[in-house]
C-alpha cells in the first residue's frame, strides 16, 4: 500500500474516538484525525502512516466548522504545536460531551453495557487547574512540552491550563538541553521543582526546591513525596473522596481494602467508616508512598499497611472483606487483581478509574465473576485534554 504520509486529504468528520481524535475515512481507509470535531470538513494532513487499515492526521483548514468549535485559548494547541491538549477548539461543554461519549462507547464495545454518561465539570474551570506539570528542555535550553507522538520540544512562554505561577521561574531560565523537569504546586502554593538529567547514562535527580508537598483533602492535610502521586486538579482528591465515601459505605466494625492506595486518601475515609473497631488494608507498591502514608495515618490504628503488587498482598490477606476500593494506574487493573479482589467476596467494589477502556475491561472482567456495574460518575478532572476520571461502583 502507498504510505500516505504528508498527503492532504478532504473528509468529513464522524465521530469522536478514545484519545482526543475523531474517525474519518478515505478510501476505504479510516484516519484519525485531531484538531477537529463531529461533523466538520476539513483538509487533514497525514502525519503517521505505518500501513495497514488506518492512518492519523491534523486537520490543517476547517472547511465547514462545528456550532461548537471555539478559539483555542493557548497558540501552541494547533497542528505541529504542543502535544499537551486535545480539545481546545472545543466549547468546555462540548469537550465533555464527546468525553461521556466515549466513556459510553468504551462501555458498550468491551463490555456490552449500555448506559448513558454525563461528564460532571469539576469547580474551577477549563483553565488554570494543573497543578503537576512534566516538562522537557529543548536544545536551546528552553523548558516546553513535545509535540503530539513526537520527541520534539515546544518551547513554553506560559501554559493556560497550568495553575497560576507554578512554571514561571521554571520557564524563565535555561537547562540542560534533554533533562526533563518535574513541577508540583501543593495545595499550600509551593512550588517543588526537581530536575532529572542523564548524565553518561544514568538518569540523576536533583531537587531544586521544596520536596514535600502538603495537599488538602477529606479533612485531613497530607504531606507527602512532591512527585509521588497526588490528583493534578486541585478540586479532584476531595471530590473523589466524597464519592468514594457514599459508595463504599463500609459497616462500622466491618473490613476494607484500599488498593493502590498512594499516600491513604480512601483510605482515611475508610476508616472513618470502619472505625477503631474495625480494619482497613491499604496496598500500594510505592515505598515512599507507604512511608508517607504510614505518616499521614498514624492518628488511625485500624490501617495497615502492606508495600506490594496487589496481588501479591491479597493472596495472603484475610477474607472475606466487605468493601473494595481500587484507584490502578492507566492500564487498569487486569485480571489477576480482578480474581483477586473477586476471592474476597466483597458486597460493593468502588473502582477510581483514569481511562475509561481499562475500566470497561476490568468490569467485564468483574461481570464474569458475577458483579455488575450499579452506579457510574465521571469527572472532567483533565479539561482541555481527552482524559476522564470515572468512579464506578459494582455490587
């Protein structure tokens, strides 16, 4: 087959597809295209052709525009500028809507639930929310982020989505060209900066100011590993929580586990519920993470912890239990947690979940083993971007 790669191509836009595109389709061929919306006709440059059935492109000009496409609020999020948004052509409601589409979408195909999603917007807006930003310097020094399926650099002058003065003193001055630079602002408005360089093959860290964050949420103040995991909108972790809280229920006296329990935010709520004469199992396989975790909780007896693989851990853990909560990273948690989770015969299961195609999966997983899906909420914890957060509850 001839590569595609450079060609223009006119095509109507279908629908929007999971990973901030829409699917269009050429010549027999299906190309994902960015920078578009539902129903628009545009030109599409192709900028990845690897063969086979599909291709991606950037719609390059906007030949009959959506009602919902808007001016993008930063000039780098166009075709060839900076990777880090996908829907910024896009009216905040709109984006939302495509976003509970493809939650929905992701939901029927893996599976075959039919269930209608609305996309709840978290307090703050589509701007200004993002507390924890990765950046790269380029070959000029420059702080900036890549380009879309690229290891280009764009360089930064400032970024709309990021919270109010965490990158300026980063994007002022110049770094080693290559090394990559971690920024957090807590929930107290310090700045933690650290600097990764590989130096003769090694990847060094260097941290340049502050190290521990504090984080405010589930009326508890957390201090914990600047760069370890925390909610990157500063509305998500009480938000979460609360959910959490109303869905698990956990009887007092009763028993819990929090899986990949970070720093212990469910798993404070947890206890809470099961209070002092019951029990909570926090799992996390960060080592800091339980450090600081071990911390943040030592006003509650009732957690214990366990440095691990989840699996790991709850071969040996005492059953039954009667609530789950699990928050897994981006590739979900996969069948062996699912059996795992399954052989404690929990009666609720509230899974915290960042991408909506692991979720669908692992609750597939879960209805074969007899749970099914009794409450969804989503959360647009990401604006601008095609990521949603999803709380789910199986019983």
């Amino acid at each position: 087959m001839t590569n595609w790669l450079g060609r223009v191509l006119e095509v109507e836009v279908g629908a929007v597809a999971h990973g901030g595109h829409c699917v269009a389709r050429a010549e027999g061929r299906v190309v994902f295209v960015r920078h578009a919306l539902p129903g628009e006709r545009v030109r599409v440059e192709v900028t990845e052709d690897n063969g086979g059935s599909f291709c991606r492109g950037d719609a390059v000009e906007v030949l009959s525009a959506s009602e919902f496409r808007v001016e993008p609020p930063c000039p780098l999020a166009v075709p060839g500028g900076c990777g880090g948004c996908d829907w910024q052509h896009a009216a905040p409601a709109y984006q939302r809507s495509l976003k509970a589409s493809v939650v929905a979408e992701q939901l029927r195909r893996l599976a075959g639930i039919e269930r209608e999603v609305v996309v709840e917007a978290l307090d703050g807006g589509p701007l200004d929310w993002r507390s924890r930003v990765r950046l790269v310097a380029g070959q000029d020094g420059r702080a900036g982020l890549r380009a879309h399926h690229s290891h280009r650099v764009v360089p930064l002058e400032k970024c709309p989505i990021a919270v109010p003065g965490a990158l300026d003193d980063v994007l002022a001055r110049r770094w080693r060209p290559g090394s990559e630079l971690e920024v957090t602002k807590d929930g107290d408005g310090r700045v933690h900066v650290r600097e990764l360089a590989t130096v003769r093959g090694k990847v060094r860290a260097k941290q340049l100011s502050g190290g521990t964050a504090v984080q405010h949420a589930a009326g508890r103040d957390w201090h914990l590993d600047a760069h370890g995991f925390w909610q990157v909108h500063p509305a998500a972790a009480a938000t979460f929580a609360e959910v959490v809280g109303e869905w698990a229920d956990a009887p007092s006296g009763g028993s819990a586990w929090d899986l990949y329990a970070g720093v212990g935010l469910f798993a404070s709520v947890l206890a809470g519920q099961v209070g002092t004469a019951g029990r909570v199992l926090a799992v996390e396989s960060g080592r800091r993470a339980v450090s600081d975790g071990e911390g943040n909780l030592a006003d509650l007896p009732q957690v214990s912890w366990q440095a691990g693989r989840v699996e790991h851990v709850l071969a040996a853990a005492e059953k039954p239990v009667d609530v789950v909560v699990l928050d897994p990273p981006r590739k979900g948690a996969g069948k062996a947690v699912v059996e795992s989770i399954v052989a404690g015969e929990p009666d609720r299961i509230v899974y915290v979940a960042c991408d909506p195609a692991a979720l669908a999966r692992d609750v597939a997983t879960f209805a074969a083993h007899g749970y099914s899906l009794t409450d969804l909420r989503a959360f647009d914890a990401f604006p601008m971007t095609h990521h949603v957060e999803c709380v789910a509850l199986l019983s």
